[in-house]
C-alpha cells in the first residue's frame, strides 16, 4: 500500500502563513477561502452530521469506522448522504495528501443542502472535509488526572453525531467555570451516559465498565474494549453516586485518547491520581497506535 500521508513538504508549523487545505463540495480550497452558502440547512437550521478522527504516524486512525459512523449519523436524523464508504474515503485521502502536518486532526461534515422552502432537506447536500494540525492537550492533564463535572441531560437522537452542539456549549462553559475540562451527561435515572465530546470508563470494585445505552458509539471507546479484552470491561449503566465512588476514571475520544480523571464534581476519585488501570489502558493504547500506524505502512 502506497503511504500517501505523511508530510511530503516539511514545514515549520510556527510559520503562521502555511494554511490548510480542505475539501468543500467538489473542490479543494485554501481554508482562508472555504464557504458554505448561507442558504444551507446547516447554516439555517443545524441540520447536518460530522465525525472527528486524527492520524498516527501521518495515517488516520479507523478511518472506515469513521466514515461507517457518519453514514450511520446521517441515516439516524434521515440526512441524504449519497456518496459511497469508497468515496468518502478516496476524498479524505486526497484532502489529507494535499496537507503536510506531522499529524493532524479531520473533521468530516455532511450538511443538509439547500431547500425549496427553507426547512424541508433538498436533494444536494454537501461533504466537506476539513484538515488542521492535531490538537494537543496539557501534559499535565494526563500525568495528574482532570477535573469533570455532571450536568443533567439527554442528548436528542444520542447514536447521531448531529452539528446540534447547544446543550455541548453550555455544559462545557459550566464545566470551565468550575475549572473542570469537560461535563458528564446524566439522564433522568442517575445514570452516567457520556461527556459532551468523549465516552467514560471506571474502575468500580475491581472491574472496569463503561455505560453502552444511549450513547454516541465512540470509536476510541472501541478499541479500548478489544484492547483491555484481558481486564474483562463490562458494558452497563452507572449511576451517578457509584462513579463518585469509583477507584478510578477515565475518559475516551479520538483527541483525548486516554485522559485520567481525578475528580468528579466534588469527590475525589480513589487516590486523586491517575490509577493502575488507567495507566495500564493509557499504555497498551499507546502501543496499539503505534502497531496500527507500522502495519498501514507496511
């Protein structure tokens, strides 16, 4: 298999000139000029989907369980998305060829098109394909742990990955407020689904589970159940009161990876310190990338 995205062109990222390069209905275009008409249904009424992935080693990461998900999202909220798993992909490909970042960060986007009347979804919806450097988080995050906070909500159609990112916003802005990196969704049962960008693990008695109903299916949280097979993770739901109990934490997502978590509202999870478990899974996905990222190359 011909390696087509690692950087070919090494560039200096701190040279604010280099732009990226995306893919917006049809054409490649210098990001400073990517446009949407404002006549779109995502523009008027938030009616679209997108997926999020990064790459190792210059590759992207399950990009066929990515793309499986956005066709999935869109059949989900009866979004017409007419481009074949092959050519979703042959475009992400030649978007990210046309990029040199050491690794970067993709955003694929189906919008809803334009409308007869401003509300019924068109025949001609539009894929967008957006490339930037990969997003890197705070070292410390990952050797201390994080704080989180819960916030009573129900995402609507929770298996979509809709652009409907309100109630995302405000549970966030929430969190910062407190200083906390992110917000845990609670539905009216206690139980603990997932955060506004990430899914949630624990370490409960010895066991490590995670909530399976009325979530997005996270491809990072994917791998972490075929990867810690041998830990024996089991799926069920987690009320709120039993994580605040939990030994350890921890969140998933595909610019995350493996963040620890120290707290959650106001109870300290185990030591306050990232965990056994934790450290354990944070390794052997470090590994598992690495493995992914050298066969794709070979």
């Amino acid at each position: 298999m011909t390696n087509i995205y690692p950087a070919r062109h090494p560039q200096n990222l701190d040279n604010r000139e280099i732009m990226a390069v995306y893919y917006i209905d049809g054409s490649y275009v210098d990001s400073r000029k990517a446009v949407l008409p404002v006549t779109d249904l995502i523009i008027l009424r938030g009616y679209g989907i997108f997926d999020y992935l990064r790459t190792y080693g210059g590759w992207p990461f399950h990009l066929r369980e990515h793309v499986r998900r956005l066709q999935n999202s869109a059949g989900l909220i009866g979004l017409n998305c007419p481009w074949s798993s092959e050519e979703i992909t042959e475009i992400v490909e030649e978007t990210l060829s046309r990029n040199s970042f050491p690794e970067s960060s993709l955003r694929l986007l189906v919008t809803g098109g334009d409308s007869s009347d401003s509300i019924t979804p068109g025949e001609k919806p539009r894929l967008v394909v957006m490339v930037e450097p990969a997003r890197e988080f705070p070292p410390d995050w990952y050797e201390k742990g994080v704080k989180v906070i819960t916030t009573d909500v129900i995402r609507n159609i929770p298996g979509a990955k809709s652009i409907d990112y309100i109630q995302a916003i405000m549970s966030l802005r929430k969190a910062r407020e407190t200083g906390a990196v992110e917000s845990l969704y609670v539905d009216l049962d206690g139980h603990v689904l997932e955060g506004t960008t990430s899914n949630v693990f624990a370490v409960i008695e010895g066991r490590l589970v995670t909530p399976g109903e009325r979530i997005l299916p996270g491809v990072t949280r994917d791998v972490v159940l075929r990867i810690a097979g041998p830990l024996e993770p089991e799926v069920r739901p987690i009320p709120r009161e039993e994580l605040y109990r939990a030994d350890e934490v921890f969140l998933t997502s595909s610019n995350k990876e493996i963040l620890p978590v120290r707290q959650v509202d106001d109870a300290i999870i185990g030591s306050g310190q990232p965990g056994k478990t934790t450290r354990q899974v944070q390794k052997l996905f470090r590994e598992y990338t690495e493995k992914y990222s050298g066969e794709i190359r070979s």
